[in-house]
C-alpha cells in the first residue's frame, strides 16, 4: 500500500497551537498521526499573528514569544513522529462503509484516517494578495505574504515592504538592521499600529511612499524592479528591489464545515465533554469548538487535546478500558 492511501488512527485537521498538542498526546496514546494544515507553517493564529508577541498565559512558562512557543510546540508533537502535511485545505470529509473517513483536500489529495480532530481554529487563514496580473509569478521568489524568512542573508537586498498598519511598521522596524535599504509603500498618508513605533519608522532610514501603491511588476524569474505609483499626483515611478514583503490582512475561510453534517452552534461545532461532535469518530478540539464555559485561549485548548485523544483511542478499541497515562521518565535532560 502505498504511502498516500496508508490509513491513519487519526488525522488533525489544523496545525495551529491545539492542533500540536493533540498530536503529541495521541502519540502518547500510540496512535498513527498525521495533522494537516492550509498554511505554509504551523502554529495557527500565533505564527500568524503574533508571533513576536510574549505570551504570559501558558502554564509553567512564565512569558514566552509566540514563535518560541510554536517551536517547542512542534518539537514536542514530532516526539512520536507524525506525518505533517502542509499547504493543504481539507474541504471534504466523508465517512465511507467501513467506517473510515476520506478527507480530500483543495489540491484534490485524498488523506485516509480511522478517526478525525478538528482543530481548525476559526477557519484557514488567508492572505489578501496583491491585485496585480503577473504577482503569482513571483510568489515565495520575490513575493512574500505576512512574513519574510529574516533567517536569509538580506543584507545586500533593497525590501519593499507594502501595507500601512502594524504588521508593515513592525516588518519594517525588524527589517532595516538585516537589510541594504527598506521602503514602506502605503495607500494612505497616516499608518495605523503603535504610536512610538510609527515615530521610530518615520524617523528612521527607511524610505516611505504614501499614498502611493504598487502599480507593476518586472523581472523574468525573480522580480528586479517594481512600479509605484503616487495616488494623488498619478506620478509613476520604477524602483529597483529585491523582495517585496505585503501585509494587506487576511480573511478567514471556513471551507465546506458546515457541508459535514456536524452540528454547529453559531460559527462554532458543538461537543461533549469527551470532545465529540454529533459524528461518531470525529472529535473536535481549540478555538473551533464551543460548550458551556469553554475558554479560546491556548491553556482551554491544551486540556482538550488529550481529551479528544483519549475519545479517538477509546472509539477505536470499544470495550477496552482506557488507563490513565503519565509522561514521566528517569531520563536526563541536558539543561
Ligand atoms: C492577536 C491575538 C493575541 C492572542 N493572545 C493570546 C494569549 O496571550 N493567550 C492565549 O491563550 N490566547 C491568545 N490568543 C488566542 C489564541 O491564539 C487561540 O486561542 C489559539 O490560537 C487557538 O488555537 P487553535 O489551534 O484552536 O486554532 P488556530 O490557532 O486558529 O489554528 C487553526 C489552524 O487550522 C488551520 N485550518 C483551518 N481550517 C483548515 C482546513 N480545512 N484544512 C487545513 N487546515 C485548516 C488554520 O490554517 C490554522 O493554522 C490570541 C489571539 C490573537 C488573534
């Protein structure tokens, strides 16, 4: 059989922070675990936006950056070697006679699992793109949405960054002791985001065009130069770059969920206390799921993990006694 039609214990629908976790804790259950997430990384809402931010509210970690915690989260779900698949929106689920579910994705892929968690969060998150012809082109090569990989050599580089809230001010302020030259290109006159960090921005070397906007792009394999044009005077002008970084906000896409057949509450899948949803096999866990009191913060999610992972196990060993699992080893740990 080959790898694509392998069926797995349970499939994770969604990467971000919960979706992690639940990996991890079915493999401690010593499931087959594959997650699979639309975005090009994981992490969910905090690689996306904020993973800078320090985060206080995790318990045991006094204060971490959101990335930081992102990273151990993904070391920590990779423990028992799960398959992670990337830049896949899963639009169908479907339960077939032998119980298993198909889930096909956009690019047409078909995942095989016995039992499915939900951790989609509110939706895939989506880019707002640049509305320009030829930008596809250059996509990941050139063009970049939402972040840029600072871990690259970007000192002999010209980056254009374009948006004009916080993301491309804090972009920018990142961006201008890793690079050669940074330019703002902005739609408006006035940024939004933090005050002190506009100052920085506007005091800084970066060069800023407002209100102006990207009118063209040029280059064979990579871009080389870019049209700006001056919204008010219509005055065009063609700057060489090297990258060109775009923060113009995200939507969310809820896929096909509500074509499923779960039971929604809102824009949210109701469960049990055990994590199910109405759908025998299918367990939902993090901010997609509503009950009473639930809490859409990380720490809520991390306790419905390994509750849903215990749900999948138990749904597919019926009659089995499930015994309670603790984590702890005599290991040493290098500090
Ligand atoms: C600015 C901001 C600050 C915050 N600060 C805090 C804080 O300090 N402390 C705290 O506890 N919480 C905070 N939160 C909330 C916290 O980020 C969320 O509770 C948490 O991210 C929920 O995790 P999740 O894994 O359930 O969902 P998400 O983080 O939303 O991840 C869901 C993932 O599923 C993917 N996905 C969705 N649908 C599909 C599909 N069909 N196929 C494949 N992939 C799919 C998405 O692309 C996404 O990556 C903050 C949120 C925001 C926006």
């Amino acid at each position: 059989m080959g790898n694509e039609m392998k069926v797995y214990d349970v499939t994770i629908i969604g990467g971000g922070p919960v979706g992690l976790f639940t990996a991890f804790y079915c493999g401690m259950r010593e499931m087959e675990t594959k997650v699979i997430e639309f975005l090009p990384f994981v992490g969910g809402k905090v690689s996306y936006f904020y993973p800078e931010k320090v985060i206080r509210d995790i318990g045991g970690i006094p204060a971490i950056a959101g990335e930081d915690l992102i990273r151990q989260l993904e070391a920590q779900a990779k423990t028992f070697h799960p398959t992670i698949v990337l830049n896949q929106q899963v639009l169908g689920v479907e339960k077939v006679e032998d119980g298993t579910f198909v889930l096909t994705s956009h690019t047409g892929e078909r995942h095989y699992t016995r039992t499915v968690i939900l951790a989609t969060g509110f939706g895939a998150l989506k880019s707002a793109k640049l509305e320009l012809e030829n930008a596809c082109h250059y996509e990941q090569k050139s063009i970049f949405y939402d972040a840029i990989d600072t871990s690259l050599n970007w000192t002999d580089k010209h980056v254009m960054l374009v948006g004009g809230g916080n993301s491309t001010v804090d972009w920018a302020i990142k961006l201008l002791p890793l690079a050669k030259q940074v330019t703002v290109v902005h739609r408006k006159n006035e940024f939004a985001g933090i005050g002190r960090n506009i100052t920085y921005l506007k005091e800084s070397d970066a060069t800023i065009w407002t209100p102006s906007v990207l009118d063209g792009l040029h280059g064979d394999d990579v871009l080389t130069s870019v049209t700006v044009k001056n919204l008010e005077s219509g005055e065009r002008q063609k700057i060489e770059v090297d990258a060109v970084l775009v923060n113009h906000g995200f939507s969310i896409d809820g896929g096909h969920m509500k074509e499923w057949q779960l039971e929604f509450v809102g824009s949210n899948i109701s469960v049990d206390s055990g994590m199910a949803t109405n759908i025998p096999g299918v367990f939902a866990v993090g901010d997609i799921v509503t009950y009473p009191n639930k809490l859409h913060l990380i720490s809520g999610g991390f306790a419905e993990g390994p509750t849903a992972a215990n749900s999948a196990k138990a749904y597919l060993q019926p009659g089995k006694k499930l015994k309670p699992l603790y984590s702890t080893t005599y290991e040493k740990l290098q500090k």
